[in-house]
C-alpha cells in the first residue's frame, strides 16, 4: 500500500489534528497515513513569553526542514502558528474546515461568580489577548502560561488563577469539560486563523494535488488567506498585538480588524462590510490602517 507520513508537533492537540488530517486522506485515497512526532524549538522552549518571541517559526522551522529533507510527505499545523509568509518552496496544500475562531476564558472550577469583571488574576500569554482582557477587566493581574493546553490548565490550580484565555477550537479537539466564557467579536478579536488546521507541503509535490484538494475546504481557505494577508501587511505574530476574523456569506466579507501598540495604548478596532470582488477597497482598507 502506497504511504503518506505527516509530520507535527508532538502535543495531544497536535496529534488529534493530525489524526484528524490522516482519516481525510484514507477516507478519500488509497494511501495509508503515518503519523511522525517533531520536537520544535517551542516544544523546547517552555519559559519565554509568548509575547518576546521574535521568531516567527518558534513552531514550525523543524517540521519544515523534515519536509525538505524528505522525511514527511505533509506538515500539519494549527495556522496561526506559521508564519504569514512561507518561503518560497513552501505551501498551504489544504486546510481542514474551520472551527470555531474564538477565544475563551476557562474557569477554576471552584469558582462561582461567572462574571466576567470578577476575574483578577488570569493566564494570557499572547499580547493580543493581554490587552483585549485589559480592556474588559482593567483591574486584572495577568501572567504567563507556557506550554500543551493540559499544562496551561494545571496553572490555573498551580498559580491560583481565576482563569486562562486560549482558544476555543483549541478546547473543543481535546474535549475538555472546564466551564468557560466564550468572549464574543466585541471583546475580543481573534488571532488570525486561529480554529483552522493547515498542511503544509513542498510546491514540487505535485503528485498530492489531488490528495490536498479532495481534503481542503476551499470556504476556510480564501478566509485564511485573506486573514493572512492581513496579518502579514499589519506584521502579526506571537509579538505583534494584531487580530482579524474574516467571515465570507457569499460574495460579502465581513471584517472584523484589532492592532495596537504592544503597550495597548494605541489601540484600532474596526469592522468593514464589502463585495469580494472589491479588492481595491480591501487593500486600500489595510493600508489606512497601517498609516493610523
């Protein structure tokens, strides 16, 4: 039987990702899947903050270079882990339909006053999330939290949190039961393609393309790109406080954009409605921003 090996980080979430990539292929191919673990240089690092990383491969170099190597046939990442622009030999091959976008805030489970101004002490690592929270909970404390989503959760216990912001897709692969607040477009804007799993593959490959395209979900795809553009243009990473959703209903896109400085005493927040095919709008959009 021909093989397929995929490369991921090593984390229960990576592997439920990639095992969720895997049954694509063998539900729509001949090809059996292998599941190949790569340690990154995130996986390694487990004390710098989130938002004091400058390398915007922290996730993904090492899995690369196993694709250049010709170690693994596909890499697969949550996308808002790669960088918004791939070397030139790189590709999104396909991305896997999107989950949800959205941020939330687990809740110590012995809390129990849900309300949201009541939370003081919260884990955030991202700038992004630490200024939006800023915004909603002014008077609250924040701290880093590092690491797989199970031992982000221990913190709360072993910091004596009220809570830790990550991402809902992320929560709902791993099935979790903690009890959450789902913050909505208002109070937080997510981090681009957050929710969305994408395989990454060596352009020359070409003997996958009818693999990938069997597998990609075309409607997350051109709302990835777009968020990618922007975050890109707008220069978001783990350190740069930018936040975008794209929501395609037809032909009509709707917007929604945060930048800030990383003090978060600059902040945008802006929402756009317009046609697809009014691409002039939407570069002359984001240049505005990045004049503001």
């Amino acid at each position: 039987m021909k093989k397929i090996v995929i490369g991921t980080r090593g984390s229960n979430l990576a592997i439920i990702q990639a095992n969720l990539v895997k049954d694509a292929i063998e539900l729509h191919s001949d090809y059996e899947v292998l599941i190949q673990k790569i340690k990154t240089a995130g996986d390694l690092d487990l004390k710098t903050p989130i938002r004091k990383i400058q390398d915007k491969g922290f996730y993904t170099k090492e899995i690369e270079k196993s694709l250049i190597d010709g170690d693994i046939d596909f890499a697969v990442h949550s996308m808002k882990d790669l960088p918004t622009k791939l070397q030139d030999q790189f590709t999104i091959g396909a991305v896997l339909e999107r989950q949800s976008p959205m941020d939330i805030l687990v809740v110590r489970k012995d809390r129990n006053n849900q309300k949201i101004e009541s939370f003081l002490k919260i884990g955030a690592g991202s700038i992004r999330r630490r200024i939006q929270i800023k915004n909603i909970v002014p008077n609250s404390k924040l701290f880093d939290i590092r690491g797989n989503i199970e031992t982000r959760l221990k913190n709360i216990e072993s910091q004596n949190l009220d809570g830790i912001i990550m991402a809902k897709a992320a929560y709902s692969r791993l099935r979790r039961e903690e009890k959450y607040h789902e913050f909505s477009i208002n109070e937080m804007i997510p981090a681009p393609c957050q929710g969305i799993i994408a395989v990454e593959v060596l352009k020359k490959r070409t003997e996958f393309s009818d693999i990938l395209n069997s597998i990609n979900h075309e409607l997350t795809l051109k709302t990835a790109m777009m968020e990618q553009k922007i975050s890109n243009m707008l220069e978001g990473g783990c350190s740069s406080p930018v936040g975008c959703l794209v929501e395609l209903n037809n032909q009509v896109v709707s917007l929604n954009i945060f930048i800030s400085n990383i003090n978060g005493n600059n902040q945008i927040k802006e929402n756009y409605t317009f046609d697809i095919s009014e691409r002039d709008l939407f570069v002359q959009i984001l240049q505005d921003l990045k004049n503001k």
